[in-house]
C-alpha cells in the first residue's frame, strides 16, 4: 500500500474531530469573520476531546467507479498535544494498516505508518502540500487547513446566506502565504453550531476547483450535531470522495496509540 | 533471482504449532466476539509466469548432461495463494493463523536447475503465521510463529536478528522477513518500550548447503560431516525504543546463531560447526524538509571456536573478527507524486549476494535506489536497482503494476542482471537468469 494513502487517512482524522466535537456555541450577530473561525476552531478544541469514530470512505472515479475503504479513527488531546490513530478496517487487504501521528504543541508531528506485511511501523515525512492522495480528492494543505484555518487564512464576513435550509454565516477566507494552492475559500458556517456546511477552494485563478459539503446532521447521544455524511467534490477533474460516519464513541479508545499501533 | 528463493521452510516444531492452532482455534470458540472484532479473513491467489531472456547452462549435479536454456523458455510456471484468519479479542488479545502453499504448474527452466519433476517443487500448504496475542496493563505478549521485523531499513535490516535474510527482490521489498517461533514481550513505559524475544530454536538458513555447494565447491561437505546440533539452541533479543526530538531510537541486543554453521578446512577436508554470536544495534529514523532519513547498524561478535585456531584465515568461510553492518537511507515524495528512495548498505560480513566467503574477504557494498512513478489512476511503474560498489555487478527491477479492479492487479517485470563470472552476481549463479514475469494476483 502506497504510505501517501496513509497520508490521506490524516485528513479523516481532522474530519472526525469535527464530528467527535459538534459542541454548540452562542451566535452572535457581532461576531467578525475571524471570529467566527476561532469559533470554529477555538471554542471547540479537540485539545479537551477523545474519542473514536468509524468511517466509510469511498472514492468515485471519473468513470463513476467506487472504492470504498472503511476505517476506524482514534482521537485523543493533552497539554502536550494530540495523538491519532488511523485503523484501516476493510477490505481486507489492506486492514490492519494504521497511521500513528503525533503532533505537539510546537514542532513538526511523528508519523508513523504501520504495514501489517512490513510488520513494523516505518517513520513518513508530511507529504508535499499540493499533492494529492491517492485515490482521494484532498491534499495534504486541507489536512491540515482544517487543524490550522485560523493560522493559515484570514476571514472576511460576507453577508449571511443559507445552504441546505440552514442559516449560515459566509466567509471568506484570504490565504496567508503566498504559496497557498487557492486564491480564497468561501465557507458555509451553520450558524447555530459554528460547523461548515460548504467549503468552497478556488484556484489560482479563481476558478471553483473543490467542493467540500457536509450533510445527513444527526444528534449524538450528548446532543451535538454530527455531520455524518462528508463529500469532497473535484469539479474540474469529476471526482469525489465520500465519507460517511458509521458510528462514534468517546470511551472506546486505546490507551496507548502507540501501542495499538504495533498490535 | 529466483533461485536465491530458499526452500520453503517446513515447521521444525510441528507440535509446538499444532498447540498455538489449538489455542487459538480456542480462544475463538470460547471469547465472545464484540462488533468490532469479528474475524478478518483476507488472503490472496495469483499466477507467475517466467521466461529466460538469455542463453544459460548449468553443469549436471555430476553426472548427467548440463542444464541449457534459451530466450523464451519458461522459466517459472507457479500458482500461489495465501488465506489468514484474525481476530481480535477486545483490548485484551488477538490471534492470527497464516497459510499459504504453491503449485509448480509444470517444469520451468529453475525447476531443472533443481532438478525437480513436475510439481516435487510444490509446497501445497504450509503454515506462515500462528500467533497468539495477550496484553496485560504494560505488556503485550505474542507467542507462536510470526515475523519480528526490527529496524528502520527498507529490505535489509541488520537488526532484525531472528530469521535469515530472504533476498528475492522480484516480489519487491515486503515480506523479506521470513517468519519464527518465538515469544516476545513488548513493555510500555513512559520513557519507551522494551522488547524482549525469546527463540527457543534458532532458525537456520534452509538452504546453506546447497549455497556452499554452488559457492565453494571445494568445500563441499559430505553427509556425515554435516556440524551437530547445539546442545542450547536458543536465542535472546532485547530492544528499547524511544522518540526523541521528532526522532525515533531503536538500541538492540542479540544473543544467539549464525543462520549457517561456520564451514572451514581441516585436516581430514572440510568441517562445518554452527557458531553463536552476539550484536549490538542502534537504529534511527527522523525527517527533515520533507525527507524521510534512516539509519541502522550492528556490531557483531562471532564466538570463538576453538577447533578454528590455528586455521588459515583463507581456509575459513566465516567472519572471524567482529564486524560491522550498516545501512543509511533517505526517501522524498515529489509533488508529481513520484516517490524516490535510495539506501547505502555496508555488510562487513561480505557479500550481500552471497551466503559463504572466506573470513578476509572485502566487506559488501552497495547502492540501492527504489523509485514508484504513478503513471495515472491504475498504472504505476517502480524501478528497484541493486549496485554493487565491489564489482560491476548489478541487478535491476523494473515492474509495471495495472491495477485492473480494486482487488486485482497484474504486473510485468523484468529482472536484469549484470556481472561477469567472477563478480558478486556471477558466483551467486544470477548472472544469466535474466527474466521477464508475467504475475496477476487477486487480493480479497
């Protein structure tokens, strides 16, 4: 298995924080688009959380072939930072593969990919930013844009709209550096629960190149809202990939990720 | 390079194995399962046709005519498969039992270097893995036959101590570590883990004498002077890991065998005796500006014999000073999605190639480079070269990889090697089996 598939594992360990979190907060009319995106990221830190959740991720061809992997995400936060551990779950042949990172508070993260035919875990660099994984519609800058939003853009409001029947905020986001794969992002941020609905990535030239669209909201059992179905549009290329949430808990997690994974 | 394929190794402890089943067949009757824990059932069945690209010839194994091929002719004709059963048991234990078998189709041009009939060179089924798992609040316990992949090389790791290396590049760098019996305890502290692994019976290279045989020939043993066993055949391996600094740190020890029994020249002819040896390792494996870096290296301390005193050096087919092993290795993913590896191997022992050389002969040293250049959604191509900095010798593997359903793929390689009759690959007998290989497998 090619390790920049466990790459793209990473990006679902983002998203699952998203749905192991879900906490509501206090809107307000006042609030600023940078504001709003520490909301997003600030009042609901996965630096307080733990937890597991199991996804389905398929990945559509142009041809409109599927490939659906499932998996199991663990996520866990400290002083020092977070760990997460990625399980592939199906199909078989590539279960048993995980991804251990790491990452502290200041400094690069440890990686580390497990391959159950190596039979012991091997260290990986962070991909290439604009690269893309394999099979997937994400690239690693979305990774970890969605652990570093506020580090990496700054967010103008535009005027309030609604996507999918529900009250959004509109942002949007100007990158820091000139580097960046988008001239900006506009996104959809439900406004009620502070959680994106629709993220939209232009590219350089301004042009809608991806689609990120979060549905099928459910109430976990502690009352938060849960996007359980995840999809990634490639609009030039017409692709996707979808995610969907099969099932969460905050208690079923291993208590040393490093050690689930050699198991 | 398949002929550097050992023999496929039968279990030397068939009732140890027949227990590990039992436990594990056990445990599965008797631990209800969790959701999350049902067994996994994976495994895979593929198809291997080889051809020669050059003229060859073999001398007969004495009598009889010399083995000749020509371009075209089949020189492997295989049906492979592989089935495993795993489960877990909660946060509590886990279990795996791995089989897998293959049929010689008919008899290819490798078959005849071996002279085997049609199907003598099948193993139909033979166990791979059997292991039970058992974790206690610090310790993970895993006891039975299973792979201990130590190090942070790709392909050759000097510190995975407990099975001889298997050097068939053509099925790429996975799955060079040829399992063992053993049970191994994993302990999680703060500071790190310690490993510690037991063996009760080393495991030996399957085919040693038939390496002597094709290597030295003059050192060639008969049946009776084969070495005795060792009264003690067991082993010990301790390691500790930690991170530090965005760094990973691997200290290792070993205790126990050489994988083949040190042959030398006595009086009487040649003698061969297995001899222990101990090894300290360190191993590390860090990144930096997008680079995957790793290093690993032993220390190793042949016994001392003293039946090889007084022995000329020159006479000795074994290191009889301690030696030092090494690789350094470096990986980069560019943003065209093309991976780049290549890796420095120090074996102070020798060749890498090779199993027996005499005691002076120069340390191997080689180059190997790894390259997987996806060429769209279902194609990629990978190039594996082995460059030996001793001699001219060479081999390299370019495979095309199709992957024709998200469960099966076909590939075509070539296996090129280059080297005169006196070079590393020529006196390994891998100088004029040039191929080209047909494979698709299906995974489920």
């Amino acid at each position: 298995m090619d390790w920049r598939k466990g790459m793209a594992a990473a990006f679902l360990v983002a998203l699952a924080a998203c749905w192991l979190l879900g906490m509501a907060v206090e809107a307000s009319p006042e609030l600023t688009g940078d504001e709003i995106l520490q909301r997003l990221q600030g009042e609901t830190p996965l630096a307080t959380q733990q937890g597991m959740a199991q996804v389905r991720l398929t990945t559509v061809n142009d041809r409109g072939q599927e490939r659906p992997n499932e998996m199991r995400i663990f996520v866990r936060s400290s002083s020092e930072g977070t760990e997460q551990l990625l399980e592939y779950v199906a199909p078989a042949d590539v279960a048993g593969t995980k991804l251990y990172t790491r990452t502290p508070k200041k400094g690069d993260p440890d990686i580390l990919l497990f391959l159950p035919a190596l039979g012991r875990e091997r260290r990986i660099a962070a991909a290439e930013r604009g690269s893309t994984f394999m099979n997937t519609d994400f690239t690693y800058d979305e990774i970890t844009s969605f652990a570093h939003f506020t580090e990496l853009y700054t967010a103008e409001r535009l005027a309030d709209s609604e996507w999918d029947g529900r009250p959004a905020y509109v942002l949007r986001l100007t990158p820091k550096e000139a580097g960046s794969l988008y001239s900006h992002v506009v996104m959809y941020v439900w406004q009620e629960e502070f959680i994106p609905l629709r993220v939209d990535f232009y590219n350089r030239d301004g042009v809608l190149w991806k689609q990120l669209l979060n549905s099928n909201f459910q109430q976990n059992p502690a009352g938060n809202w849960e996007a359980r179905r995840i999809e990634m549009v490639n609009v030039v290329k017409k692709t996707k990939t979808v995610i969907d949430l099969l099932a969460t808990s905050r208690t079923d997690v291993p208590a040393n990720f490093l050690r689930e994974l050699r198991r | 390079m398949a002929t550097t394929r050992p023999p496929h190794r039968y279990p030397r402890r068939p009732l140890l194995l027949a227990l590990v089943l039992g436990c594990l067949l056990g445990l599965g009757l008797a631990w209800p399962a969790a959701a999350q824990d049902q067994v996994t059932i994976r495994g895979q069945v593929g198809q291997t046709l080889g051809f020669f690209l050059q003229d060859g010839s073999r001398s007969g194994e004495g009598e009889g005519d010399p083995i000749n091929w020509t371009p075209g002719q089949v020189a492997l004709n295989r049906t492979h498969y592989q089935l495993q059963f795993e489960r877990r048991f909660g946060w509590d234990a886990a279990g795996l039992i791995s089989l897998k078998g293959h049929w010689d189709a008919g008899v290819g041009g490798l078959q005849d270097l071996i002279k085997v009939a049609n199907g003598d060179s099948s193993s139909l089924l033979e166990l791979d893995q059997a292991y039970v798992d058992l974790y206690s609040d610090m310790t993970d316990f895993r006891l039975g036959r299973q792979r201990i992949a130590w190090g942070t090389a790709d392909g050759f790791n000097p510190t995975s101590y407990f099975a001889p290396l298997n050097l068939d590049l053509t099925g790429g760098l996975d799955g060079l570590v040829q399992p063992v019996t053993a049970l191994r305890a994993s302990t999680y502290f703060n500071v790190g883990t310690l490993g510690v692994v037991v063996v009760p019976t080393f495991e030996r290279r399957a085919n040693w004498a038939e390496a002597l045989k094709q290597e030295q020939p003059e050192f060639e043993l008969s049946k009776e002077r084969e070495p005795d066993e060792p009264r003690n055949q067991g082993e010990i391996g301790l390691q500790f890991d930690t991170f530090y600094r965005g760094t990973s740190l691997y200290l290792s020890y070993f205790n126990g065998y050489e994988d083949q029994p040190v042959v030398w020249k006595g009086d009487t002819g040649s003698v061969a005796e297995w001899r222990r040896e101990q090894k300290l390792g360190l191993a590390a494996a860090t990144t930096w500006q997008g680079f995957t870096l790793w290093g690993e290296g032993t220390y190793t301390l042949p016994a001392s014999l003293d039946t090889l005193e007084g022995v000329d050096p020159s006479a000795i087919l074994a290191p009889t000073e301690p030696y030092v092993t090494a690789v350094l290795g470096a990986d980069y993913l560019f943003p065209s999605g093309v991976r780049a590896e290549l890796q420095y191997l120090y074996n102070g022992r020798g060749s890498l190639l090779g199993v027996y050389e005499p005691s002076d002969a120069p340390a191997g040293q080689y180059l190997m480079g790894l390259a997987s250049i996806p060429l769209g959604e279902d194609h990629s191509l990978e190039l594996l070269a082995l460059d030996s900095l001793r001699d001219e010798s060479l081999v390299f593997v370019p495979t095309y990889r199709y992957q024709l359903t998200p469960t099966t793929q076909a590939s075509l390689s070539l296996v090129v090697v280059h080297g005169s009759e006196g070079s590393e690959v020529g006196e390994a007998g891998l100088n004029d089996l040039d191929q080209l290989t047909l494979a698709v497998t299906v995974r489920f």
